[in-house]
C-alpha cells in the first residue's frame, strides 16, 4: 500500500521485556515521527528523524526508549525493560519535507505491558 | 514551553447542529496549523492546514477553521454537522524553534447524535 505502515498492530508483552516497534513510511517521505498517545491524550511527541539522523530527540522520556533509521526509511522504536507506564498506542508518520508539511500517519502500535 | 490547548474534551451535538471546537496555543514565532481527524477505528488524517494569507480556511467535509493571531487561537467549525462526523479532533501546531516541532492539543472527542 501506499500508507505508512506500523507492525506489529498489538503487542503485549510483561514487564521488564524488550520490545521493538517498526515504521515503514511513504516512499519518497524524509521526515519521520514517533508520537505516543495515551487513552484521553492526543499525540506525545517522542522523537524526528530527517533522513537517517535523529533531528530531535528531546521527547524520548528516558534512556529505555531509542530509535534508529539506518537507511533513512524504516525506522524502529525500542522500548527496553519495558513497564506498565509505557503501555500507550505508538503512533509513526511521515513527511515529504522537513518543513511545515502535513503529516501522514500510520494505523499504530498498541502497547500492552502487563 | 511550547503547548496547544484544547479545552473541550468532549461535545455531544445533535445532527445539523452548528459545531465550534476551541483551539489555542502558546508560541509567539511564525506558526503553521492544523485540523487533523480520527474516525473510529481509522489513524489520524488531516482536515484543514493554515501556512499563510486568509485567515479563514476552508477543508474538507465542508469544515472550516479561522485563525486569530492576536487570540493565539485556530478555532474549527462546521454549520451543520452530521452523524458521520463522529470523531475526535485534533488541534496540531507546527514551529520552528532550532527544529521544527509539531505539537498536538489533546484532542475534542465529538459525538454526533442521529
């Protein structure tokens, strides 16, 4: 398809395990997004990539959360020794261009931690 | 900080009613704005932008949002909703600040009765 798509959709995991989220964006986008969104919030911003850096990383809220994009297309979310305050939908979009675009968003990972 | 209020959370509107969702954020630089959707069960799409020039925009769905640079706000409204509008909104700023930010209110959950 021609969407951003995010695998897995669910996951549940327990706490204290090691989980991996994946984005893989529209092809030709540069920018990309990692947002968290907790049931009554709206979108949380985690960390932008353009291309294959890390722009801005100031809202990772610790150091258990990391992300790549190695070649500057799909990116991964890391969630290590997870807890059950990190259960949230993880939400990934996209962007043709740094500037001041319109976003393009994935469906979402939901996070459950037991 | 940078932040974007929305301060109804929840609305309940009968159909035809007349709909005016509240928006208002803190950034006195150039700022670009948003109107993004979730309909149940979809991921988050945008409705309506504003980069520059009228302050009056129009989107998609015959919905429309005005910006008030001196009130700090980008309100969206629509005369006459129907049932399909059944959705949450989210108000969505994005400005340059070293980086570019895009940052999300906390979202309207409207509930459009038949």
């Amino acid at each position: 398809g021609a969407g951003v798509s995010q695998t897995p959709s669910n996951k549940v995991t327990e706490k204290g395990k090691y989980v991996e989220l994946r984005c893989d964006p529209i092809s030709g986008h540069t920018a990309l997004y990692w947002y968290r969104q907790s049931l009554g919030q709206g979108p949380e911003f985690l960390i932008y990539f353009q291309g294959t850096g890390a722009a801005d990383d100031s809202g990772l809220p610790n150091d258990r959360f990391f992300a790549v994009r190695p070649e500057g297309s799909v990116s991964t979310l890391k969630i290590q020794r997870t807890e059950r305050g990190d259960s949230a939908v993880y939400l990934c979009a996209s962007s043709y261009d740094r500037g001041p675009g319109e976003l393009f968003f994935g469906e979402g990972s939901r996070l459950t931690v037991l | 900080a940078q932040s974007v209020s929305q301060h109804n959370h929840h609305v309940i509107l009968s159909e035809a009613a007349s709909l005016e969702l509240g928006c208002n954020y803190s950034y006195g630089g150039t700022v670009n704005l948003f109107w993004y959707v979730q309909y149940p069960g979809q991921h988050l799409q945008l409705l309506l932008k504003y980069f520059s020039g009228d302050p009056l925009v129009k989107g998609i769905k015959g919905f429309e949002a005005e910006f008030i640079k001196s009130k700090f706000s980008f309100n969206l409204r629509k005369p006459s909703v129907q049932w399909s509008d059944t959705a949450e909104y989210f108000c969505a700023v994005n400005l340059y600040s070293g980086t570019y930010k895009y940052i999300f209110g906390t979202g309207t959950r409207l509930k459009v009765l038949a």
